[in-house]
C-alpha cells in the first residue's frame, strides 16, 4: 500500500533515508549523510512524501520524496530493494505527474540502470557541490 507520509512515520523513514545512503552511497563519507539527518528528517514533514508500507509486516519499506515534479529521493530498506517497491513508488507518482527530474549520482550506477529502465533519460551532467561528485540530471515524460 501507498499512501501520504504521516507524522508517526517520520523516525522509520529518516531511518530509511540514513541507511539507504550510507549504503548507495559508499562513495561519500558516512559523516555526511548523518550531518545531514536532522534537518532532512524535519524537511520530511513539510515536502510531498509517500511510502510505501508492506501490509503483511504493517511496516514502511520505502518512501519518495517530491518537490513539485522533482523526485528528491526513492529510497527503500536495504532487506526490501529488488522486490519491486521502488518501481511501485515510481509508478505511483507517475499517474500524479505529466513529468519527472532527478538527480542522480554517476557512480550510484544501479540507480541510473533503474531509472533509464523506467523511462528516463540523462539531460544534462554536473558536479554536486555538496559532495564534488559527478550527478546526471534526468528527466521522464508521459507526452
């Protein structure tokens, strides 16, 4: 089941959030993503978040993270991934938007393979000055 974030799920997602990026991103030191916990954890609240909740466990196994038509983050429980969830949380918000843009980092190549599998394609190449990492720009039309 999809559904809107509810404040009761904040402390399972930003959990999600943590994890998945220490893991998808070994590349970037640890201390990055955890000096970035508290604040992503009080923006969760106040962006366009679903996730996605495994009904037989009644847990959340992933979530995305929107702002306006720019996919901020998929991120789903390590235990979880290639089960289909991200696709689902894709897929879900596709119905709700004419187009999508991401960010994605170069070396996360799984994440790029996922999303050109869905129908997105590389627009544009940068550095993300946060990490000084190379990211593509990609983007998804239904037209």
């Amino acid at each position: 089941m999809i559904r809107r974030l509810q404040k009761i799920d904040i402390d399972a997602v930003s959990g999600i959030w943590l994890d998945s990026n220490r893991d998808t991103h070994d590349f970037i030191p640890a201390e990055y993503w955890e000096s970035n916990f508290l604040m992503v954890k009080e923006m969760l609240l106040q962006t366009e978040v679903y996730v996605y909740i495994d009904e037989c466990k009644n847990e959340i196994e992933g979530f995305v993270g929107l702002d306006q038509e720019y996919i901020a983050g998929i991120f789903v429980r390590k235990e979880a991934r290639s089960k289909g969830i991200g696709k689902a949380l894709l897929d879900f918000i596709k119905e709700k938007k004419q187009e999508l843009t991401l960010n994605v980092y170069q070396k996360n190549e799984r994440a790029v393979r996922f999303y050109e599998r869905q129908g997105f394609q590389i627009i544009d190449r940068s550095i993300d000055k946060s990490t000084a990492e190379k990211e593509y720009l990609m983007r998804w039309s239904c037209k």
